[in-house]
C-alpha cells in the first residue's frame, strides 16, 4: 500500500475515491482468483472422476486421492459468496462511526440520535440501484412501514425507528406474542447504490444490546457470506463484557482473525470525559494478547512459507483507524489473499497426493510386471525339483521303504500288541462267556482288530517316511508356497475357483498318505483266516473263541507277523507314484492357467502404467502446475523481466531482480506450442520442485503463469541466478583444477538426483551452471524424471545421448554416458565439437555412427586417467559403464593430484 491514503478518507474527496478504487481493486483480484481456483478445482475432478471410470488404479488407491467434501465446499463458498464485513464493536456507535467513515456518508444514525444503550438490531448495507430498507425475518422479507422508507430515496440517515428494537417511540403495531421473538432479531437489509460495495461485498453490522447468543448471531451474519470480521475499539480500555464476548467469539470459531481497530472517542453525552490520549493503546494490546488475540511478533516477519503461517491467518491490530485505511485496505487484501491461498492449497495438496500415488502405484506395476514372471518361473521350477525329487525317490528307494516298514514294525509291535489286546469291539453281541454268536461277528471282530492296527501302521510309515523326505524341509515348501500364495493373491477376486497351492498341497501330501489297505479276496486275507481257524483249533475248550485280551493279541500278532514287507514297500512305491503324478498333472495344468490370468493381467498392468505414466501423471502435473502457479502469484505477484540472458529451445531466460523474498533470480519464460509441451513442462516443474534444495542442483524458487496475455499464456518458471553456463566459461578457457572441480560437480549432482531415483537426461554443457566460485550446478531438469515414470522416449541433446536411448530401454546410465561426452568437453577445455561428430552430415548419421561405436577422438594432451574415465562412461553396454562413485573417486584422484606440495 501506498503513501496516498496517508490522511483520513474523510478529508478530501479525491482520497475518497482513491480508496474506494483500491478497495474495489482488492475484491475485483480476490473474485478473479476465486474464479481461476473454481476452474482449477472442476478440472481436477474432471480428471480424478476419468481416473476412476478408467479404473487405472485399484479403488483403495484411488479414494485416498478424493478431495475432501469439506476442501471443496469451502473453495465454492469462496468462489460464490460476496465478502462480507463484520463490524462488531463495544458499542453501536463506534461501528456507526466506522461504518459511515468507511462509505464516506452518514447512513447510520450516531449519537446522540442513537446511544449505546439502545437495543439495535443486526444490520445488513448492500449496493442496489434503488435505496431501501427491509426486515429480514427468518429468511423472508418485510417491507418496514415506516416513514423513513417512504422517502427513501431522499434520506441519508436511516431512521432511528429502523434500527433499534422496541423504541418507546415506535408506532408499529404490536406483534403477536410467538412473531415477537422473530421480529426482535429480524435483521435490518439496506439496500443503496453505494459504489464502495459493489456485488461482491456487503457490510453486516453485529446487533448491540440484544441478548442473543453469540453463536446464534455468527451463524446468522456470516451465513451465505465470506466473512472478515472487524472490531471497533472506540472505549479507553475492554470491559469485562467485552472480553467475555471475545472469550466467547474464539468458542465459537478458533480460526477466524479479527482485525481490531482502534479509533478516538467523540465526545458525546454518553461519554463526556473521554478523548485520545486517554485512550491507552498498550493497554488494549495488553488485553488482546492476554486473549491470545495478537502476539508480539509481527505478522510481515513471520515465516511466510510454512504450512502454519499460510493457512492460519493472524489477527491484527490498527491504532487510530480512521485516518488509517492504507493499513485496513492492507489487511483486508492480505486476509483474502490467503483466504484464496488457502483454497488453492487444498487442491495442490490432492494434486500432490495424487502424483504421489500414480509414482507409488507405477512402482508397484512395474516391480508386478518384472516379479510376477519370476514368481511363476521360481514355482514351476521348484515344483519340478520337488515332483522329481519324490518320483525318484519312490522310485529308486523301495529297499528304503521296505526297510521304513520293518524298522516301523519293530518299533510299534510290542505297543501296537498292547493297545490291541484293551481295543473295544462294540457293535457286537457277546455270550455270557465272552464268546461271538455267529461268524459273521466272529469276522466283524477280526476286521475291527485289523483296521485298527492297520490303521496305527500306516501313520508309522507315513511319519517315517516324511522324515526321510528330506526335500519336504520346512524352508523349501515355505518359500514355494508363499511364492504360490502371492500369486493366486494377484488373481482377480472372482478368479479364484481353482488353486495350484491346493494342488501343490496335494504334491505334499501325497509323499506321506501311504495307504496299507488289505482286500478281503487278497491272499493276505486268506491267510489271516487260516491262522485263525488253526488257532481256534488249538483251544481245546470250544470250537467258539473268547474275544478276550488274549483273542485280540493273537490277532493283532497274526496280521503283523504276516505283513510283507518287501510286498507293502512295492505297494506304497507303486501308490506314491500313481498319487505323485496325478497331482503333478493338476498342478500343471493349474499353474498353466494361472500363468494365462496373469499374462492377461500383466497386460492389462502395462496398459494401465501407461495411462499413468504418459495420459494421468501429465494431467495433474498439469493441474498442480497451475495451482502452484497460482499460489505463487497470490503470494508475490507477477515477477518483473530484466535482461535477456539466453534462448533454448524451450524459452527465454531473463533476468528477474528479486521476487519472493529472494534477490538475483532468473526468470525463464516458456510458452507452451501444445498439451505435449505443457505436460513436459508440468512434470518438470512437478519434480523439480520435488527436490530438496541440493548446493550441485540450482534452485527453483516458484512459478507463474501469466494469464495477462489472452494470446499465449506463458509459464515464468522462476530461479536463482548464477553466473554462467560451462559453454560460456569453457570458451573463455579454465585451469585445469577447477575443470576437474566442475566435473566432481556434476557428479555429486547426478548422485544426488540417482539417490532420488531421478534420470536427469539432457546432461550437457549448457546445462551446467557456474557460480561466481566456479562451482557447478545441474539445470534444466525437463527431462528429469524418476526411473518407474520414464516410457523411453526420446529425449536428450544428439551429440550427448547413449546408443540404448533408441531401443526405448534404458535407465539412469544414460547420464553416465552424456557425462563421458561432457568430459570429453571439459577435458579438451573448448566448445568444438569432436571430429569424430564433426565430420557426421546430420544427426541421422552421427546417431548411426554413435550406435556403430564412434566416440569423440582422444586429443593429444589428455591425460590418461582421463582419458580411461570417459571411454568407460560412454561403453556401448550400460552395465559396464562405471558407477559414479566410482568415477568421483577417480576425479578427486586426479584432483588432489593438482593440488601443489606445500
Ligand atoms: N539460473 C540461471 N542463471 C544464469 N543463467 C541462466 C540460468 N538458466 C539459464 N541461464 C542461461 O540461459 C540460457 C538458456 O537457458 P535454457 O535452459 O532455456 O536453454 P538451454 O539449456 O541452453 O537449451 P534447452 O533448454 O533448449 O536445452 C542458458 O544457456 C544459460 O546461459
């Protein structure tokens, strides 16, 4: 703000207008911000509602980059509310005062017509071509029948009989008792042509005397407005009413400032005693602050850019306000500069958020797209081990089997024995002797006595058997069927009828579900019934046997003894194999399957990073582009051009004296031809701004778009100033030393950017900034992006860029080379071209050549630790380009050989 509202609007006619020209100035930028921001905001949604009908990202990703209801609504009440100015005050005749300084006319009545003890209603000014008054009264309107309105368009002042409630005066019918209520706090609208105001603001007056609750009035004033609330202080101090009504504002909204203003008290019958210089400014400060309404650091000095600073605004405080407007005009466009801050800052926050995602998201796709073909790979092969591990082993051990099956017989015969001889036989009707009635029951006995030996004898085996099958290591199958899980995880919901792990579990346990199974027609069975019928024969006491302990031993040994071990170790190999196999085939043919869903997925993967990649990640790069562009110009204004510095291809490089804070910038116009060059600059400014300020990368301070111009609208993409480029320095020629210096310079540089996972690609000598010290700085980062968003295009400077950058495959080497080729440059301590390159025709055939194998020519005094350096940078096969640790280590090598013996 200027000098020019130095003295009170009051004065002259000519201030009066001046500053009814920069108030309207003030909201005409606040209006035209909000409406850039409500764009903005639609076309963020546009494209977030594309993302989500495009399904380029699973749902749970793509709720989180939402904007949240509340973050919209607030940037449309932003863009569709008029801005309102609350006045409150300790008394009604400070904001009449106020009020009517503030239009430059005596519209409010002021003592001694109204004095402070008058209860006055709430009162709402507003430009309108005809004058009126009318009370609001729960929304609708009524007409006040008064004579004042009658002559409305002739009065200045509105009737006392308007604004207070109840006037002993007044000769309005009374109202009905449940109206009465309603009537008493209806709001007073007047409506005037008053310039000042305009569509875009209003004024509301807070009521003084009425016991209304103060949540009640905020929600009533600052309903359908964007409120900036102003407090008159027009009493030598705040009384214990008005600090609790202040207690009572901050309960009521925690966030909103209150600009409080100070003015002298007018001499009046109310107050007869009091003039300015009692008017202790120091102890009202006190009070404020004891309130925790202002602080003693000064708002202009606070950080500017935290997070805190920018969103929450501070309340202030101006003495002696009515010969003080500059200082009012000031804060009112600082409040709603950050109001609008504030509503652009959501949106780049989901902006930002959003970007973040897509590079999240592209990671996992890609790492999906190079893990999911190894997984199934690892499953196959393994499962292959497995399945041949067990064949071979059922195939080729049966002696071992056969030995399992003795040394098991040996080892549970006694027990086995024991426990048959106590097994229960139910089912089966016993005489009082203990004998069977039948054989039948006689046969159903014995099988009882068989099943269940047999069935001990089986899970003997089984355990011996898992023993030995070494390849059935808890480490192996774990990982074989985590890697199985993974896979069948990333199978669609629906797709998941038949599962290889189940079959894979099969595999498993089939290696230990032997089954010693007798059929009765088996010889086996036969013998069983001999022994029998010949161990009956021996009890000499009845052809009926007891089934006692001694009956269930005998069976029990007579079905072990007779057990063939060389028969049943043939028997389980022969099962082993058949179940092995069979269970091999399904896996198979189950992994073959999910091998198919996966391919179709990876597919429908790649086609999906695509999209991220080269449609969405543009578009909201574009998007936040914008936003913070806005901000920035919000914040700090148009940057002013200086000097022409330099052209690129992409734009004009001016000076720019200082902006934001910062002194000796650079300003780099660009004007976008088409969507292809906004989205290549948006995502450059996107991940330039990204990186944390680095000494060997140069600073990118902010960004503006120009809107002025209706033609083009340029991006200023605004940085710090350093001295020159190494083209420039390298044709004025460099010791030795420092063009080393500048080389492990760039190195650090590109360090830095790989450890951010960034591939600068268009590493060149234009590109490598000096300070006054000769210190080097990486710029230009256009073509900067992280290693997941890089579709391998085609990017880079001819003579710079690595033979793969054609096969579309490439990754962060591709500086490497370009650094062999700018060492080449720094070596040969001059601009010319290789002649190797020279001699090319056109790029076609330098590109052709470079892919052949040429590379610059070594000159005469390079050395050859330098020389060794940049044939190895710029090696055909990427992989056996060095790292640059590497090469850092050999340049400080070199380096510390320049340094002098002391
Ligand atoms: N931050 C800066 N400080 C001082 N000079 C600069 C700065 N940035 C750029 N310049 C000067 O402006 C010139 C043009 O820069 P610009 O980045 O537009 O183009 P370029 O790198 O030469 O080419 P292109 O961008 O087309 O690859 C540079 O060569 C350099 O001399």
């Amino acid at each position: 703000m200027t000098d020019k509202f130095k003295t009170s609007i009051t004065n002259t006619n000519s201030n009066s207008s001046l500053f009814t020209q920069e108030f309207a100035k003030i909201i005409r930028r606040y209006k035209r911000f909000c409406v850039y921001i409500k764009r903005l905001l639609e076309e963020t949604n546009r494209s977030y509602n594309e993302i989500n009908d495009k399904r380029v990202l699973v749902s749970e990703k793509f709720s989180e980059i939402k904007l949240s209801e509340v973050n919209r609504e607030f940037i449309e009440n932003l863009s569709s509310r008029p801005v309102a100015l609350i006045i409150c005050s300790q008394t009604y005749n400070g904001k009449a005062r106020f009020v009517n300084e503030l239009l430059n006319e005596t519209l409010l009545p002021e003592s001694p017509i109204i004095k402070n003890n008058d209860i006055v209603r709430m009162i709402r000014i507003k430009h309108h071509v005809t004058t009126g008054v009318g009370l609001n009264i729960s929304g609708s309107f009524e007409l006040v029948d008064t004579g004042g309105v009658q002559t409305a368009a002739s009065w200045s002042t509105v009737p006392r009989e308007d604004i207070i409630v109840n006037d002993e005066k007044d000769c309005r019918p009374h109202r009905i008792d449940e109206d009465n209520d309603q009537y008493e706090t209806a709001l007073l609208e007047i409506r005037k042509p008053l310039i000042l105001l305009g569509n875009d603001l209003q004024i509301l007056i807070t009521p003084s005397n009425q016991k209304l609750h103060i949540k009640q009035i905020y929600s009533q004033i600052t309903e359908g407005t964007t409120p900036i609330f102003v407090y008159i202080i027009d009493q030598k101090k705040l009384s214990d009413n008005d600090l609790e009504d202040l207690r009572l504002f901050r309960t009521v909204t925690t966030n909103e400032p209150i600009l409080f203003i100070r003015i002298d008290q007018k001499n009046s019958p109310d107050n007869p005693s009091l003039n300015i210089d009692e008017t202790p400014c120091v102890q009202i400060f006190k009070q404020l602050f004891d309130l925790g309404f202002v602080s003693l650091v000064p708002t202009e000095s606070c950080d500017e850019t935290s997070e805190a600073s920018s969103t929450q605004f501070q309340s202030d405080i101006i003495d002696n306000g009515l010969s003080n407007f500059p200082l009012f005009l000031n804060y009112i466009r600082k409040h709603l500069d950050r109001l609008a801050i504030r509503a652009v800052s959501n949106l780049q926050c989901s902006q930002e958020l959003c970007l973040d995602i897509f590079n999240d998201s592209a990671f996992e796709m890609a790492r999906d797209m190079l893990i999911t073909p190894k997984r199934l790979n690892y499953t196959r092969e393994k499962e292959k081990e497995l399945y041949e591990s067990l064949i071979s082993l059922t195939n080729s051990k049966q002696n071992e089997i056969q030995k399992l099956i003795l040394e098991a017989i040996g080892e549970i015969q006694e027990r086995l024995i024991d426990q048959a001889c106590s097994l229960e036989i139910s089912g089966i009707e016993l005489t009082d002797q203990l004998t069977v009635k039948t054989t039948r029951d006689l046969k159903k006995c014995t099988n009882v006595i068989q099943d269940f030996v047999l069935e001990r004898f089986n899970k003997a085996i089984a355990e011996k058997l898992v023993c030995s099958v070494s390849i059935l290591h808890e480490d192996y199958v774990g990982t074989l069927t985590r890697c199985l899980s993974n896979l069948e995880r990333n199978q669609d919901d629906d797709d998941r009828s038949t599962s290889a792990s189940e079959a894979l579990q099969e595999i498993l346990q089939s290696a230990y579900q032997v089954n010693i199974s007798v059929p009765t027609n088996s010889n086996f069975f036969k013998i069983l019934i001999d022994k029998m019928k010949e161990l009956f024969r021996t009890f000499s006491w009845s052809n009926c046997p007891r089934i006692d302990p001694d009956f269930k031993r005998s069976v029990a040994s007579t079905i072990l003894q007779n057990l063939s071990e060389a028969k049943l170790a043939k028997g389980v190999c022969a099962q082993l194999n058949d179940r092995i196999r069979m269970s091999h085939e399904n896996f198979d043919t189950l992994l073959k399957q999910l091998e198919h869903r996966h391919s179709d997925r990876l597919k429908s993967t790649e086609d999906k990073q695509q999209r991220v990649r080269k449609e969405f990640t543009p578009k909201i790069a574009r998007h936040l582009l914008e936003s913070t562009s806005l901000k920035d110009l919000i914040e700090y204004g148009l940057p002013k051009l200086g000097r022409e510095l330099g052209r690129g291809q992409y734009g004009v490089v001016y000076e720019c004296e200082s902006w934001a804070n910062q002194r000796l910038c650079v300003l780099k116009s660009v004007v976008p031809p088409d969507d292809r060059h906004w989205n290549d600059l948006a995502l450059e400014f996107h991940y330039l701004r990204r990186i944390p300020e680095h000494p060997r990368v140069v600073k990118l301070i902010g960004s503006v778009i120009d809107y002025s111009n209706r033609d083009q609208t340029p991006v200023l993409l605004v940085m710090e100033r350093l001295k020159r480029d190494l083209h420039a320095a390298l044709k004025h020629k460099l010791p030795f030393q420092t063009r080393i210096q500048i080389s492990l310079d760039v190195i650090e540089g590109l360090r830095y950017l790989h450890g951010l996972g960034l591939v600068h690609r268009d590493i060149k000598l234009k590109n490598v900034l000096l300070d006054s010290f000769d210190h080097a700085r990486l710029t230009d980062l256009g073509f900067c992006k992280p290693e997941v968003m890089m579709s391998g295009s085609l990017v880079g400077t001819p003579i710079h860029m690595a033979p793969e950058l054609f096969t579309s495959k490439y990754d962060h080497t591709v500086d490497i080379y370009a650094f062999g080729i700018l060492f080449w440059y720094i070596c040969s301590n001059c601009v010319k071209l290789p002649s190797n390159f020279d001699i090319c025709p056109s790029k076609d055939v330098l590109w052709s050549r470079v892919k052949q194998g040429v590379r610059p020519e070594r000159l005469s005094f390079f050395t050859d630790e330098c020389w060794e350096i940049m044939i190895k940078c710029w090696q055909p096969q990427p992989s056996r380009r060095p790292y640059l640790g590497e090469v850092q280590e050999k340049l400080e090598d070199i380096f510390s050989k320049t340094i002098p013996n002391v």
